[in-house]
C-alpha cells in the first residue's frame, strides 16, 4: 500500500463528473489498484474513489500545467467501464510504501454472525427455490458470506451486515468481480442484505445491479415483529 500526503486537485471523469479543487489530501493506493482520496474529515468516506478493476498510470504534466505548479500527474482508469480519476499533484508531502501482509478478514460479531446462519438456513428469503452452495465461499481476497443458487441455477453472492453502508457495497462488488471470472459461476448476481440499509448504499447497490435485502432478525428467529423483511 502506498500512502501519499500531496497538495492536489482532482477530477473524476464517466458516468459522472466531479472536482475536488486544490488541497492537501491523502491519497492511498491499495495493492489491489484502487485508489481513495481522503480528506481530514468525513471518517472513514473517501472524498472521491476508483475501485478495482482499475490501472494507475503516472502522466508528465502539460504545459499550462507546469506553469501553474503540477510536479506529477495521476491518471486512474477503470478497466471495465472507462471511468477516470485525474489527480493533479503540486506538492508530495510525505510518500511511503507499506507492505500489509493478508488480511484475516473481518470477525463478525454476535449479531452478524446470526444472519448470516439465520439466512443461510432460510435461502428462501433469498430467491424463491433458492439452494445453498456454501457459507463463506472463498474468493482471492476474501470469503463472500454465501454463495447460492436461485431456481433456474443462476449463482447469487450474499454479503450480511448488521447495518448495510457504502464499504459493504463496494466489498460485495469485488467478490462479484473475482466471482464472475469463474465461467461454471458466471453470471453471479448480487444480494446485500442487512438488518438496516443506509440510503446511500442502496441507491450505490442499485446502480451496480445488486439487490438489497432487508433482514428482520427477531421474525428470523421466528418472533413476529411485523416489519417488513424484502423490498
């Protein structure tokens, strides 16, 4: 991983447009491609992002460029889509690679491992005659929570949240990437599912195709609470 502090500016380029005018910002390029932009503020929200699958590429700054104080050019392009994040340096603050080693993955707690068992108990929840593949079926860079199969035989990934935000989304949308390269997968759709949904990460799911399951806990463990549990 490559942590970079760096006054720059930055434009993103695709299915939507967005400029970042110029400060210092960290920017953080992951082993697997992606790069975040984050600011002082906002938690742990990127400013703007590229997820995998995606090149970075370093570009000599134009003249007009020059002149007005860019040292480097970025350019983050999306394999798939096209999607570009230019990033404009004017000053490198602090630069440092770090190597992270593999990641063991996140531990759920109590609850979250509940849905997960609850669900894979209950497939119907999922799709209607839907079959059980596997829980935690591996992936490179992780396990999805589980793999299913609707009626017709179409592979269905499901990533369990106990709250369903933006880094959910973004996770279920890589092991749906390494899932869809396996042709006796291929094509995986995608299930979030969640006790709570952030209205943020449903709009992101939807316009990536995934769809989202509302989780009722309590009427999972056969308590009738009278909420609602798909939409």
């Amino acid at each position: 991983m490559r942590l970079v502090i760096a006054r720059c500016s930055v434009d993103y380029t695709g299915r939507l447009n967005a400029h970042l005018p110029l400060a210092t910002r960290l920017l953080v390029h992951k082993g697997d491609g992606s790069l975040l932009v984050h600011s002082d503020g906002g938690s742990y929200k990127p400013l703007n992002w590229m997820s995998p699958p995606c090149t970075l590429v370093p570009e000599e700054p134009g003249e007009e460029e020059s002149i007005a104080g860019v040292v480097e050019v970025w350019r983050v392009t999306h394999k798939k889509t096209g999607d570009a994040l230019r990033v404009q340096i004017y000053e490198i603050i602090h630069d440092s690679n770090h190597d992270l080693g593999i990641d063991p993955g996140l531990q759920k707690d109590g609850v979250e491992a509940d849905l997960q068992r609850l669900l894979a108990e209950q497939v119907e929840l999922i799709a209607e005659g839907a079959t059980l593949v596997r829980r935690e079926y591996p992936t490179a860079i992780g396990p999805v929570d589980l793999l299913v199969r609707d009626a017709g035989g179409v592979a269905i990934a499901v990533e369990v949240k106990r709250r369903g935000d933006i880094d959910g989304v973004e996770q279920l949308t890589r092991y749906l990437e390494l899932l869809g390269r396996d042709p006796h997968l291929s094509p995986v759709q995608g299930v979030f599912a969640a006790q709570e949904i952030k209205p943020q990460a449903r709009v992101l799911a939807e316009d990536r195709g995934i769809r989202c399951l509302v989780l009722d806990y309590d009427d999972m463990k056969g308590i009738e609470s009278g909420i609602p549990r798909l939409f």
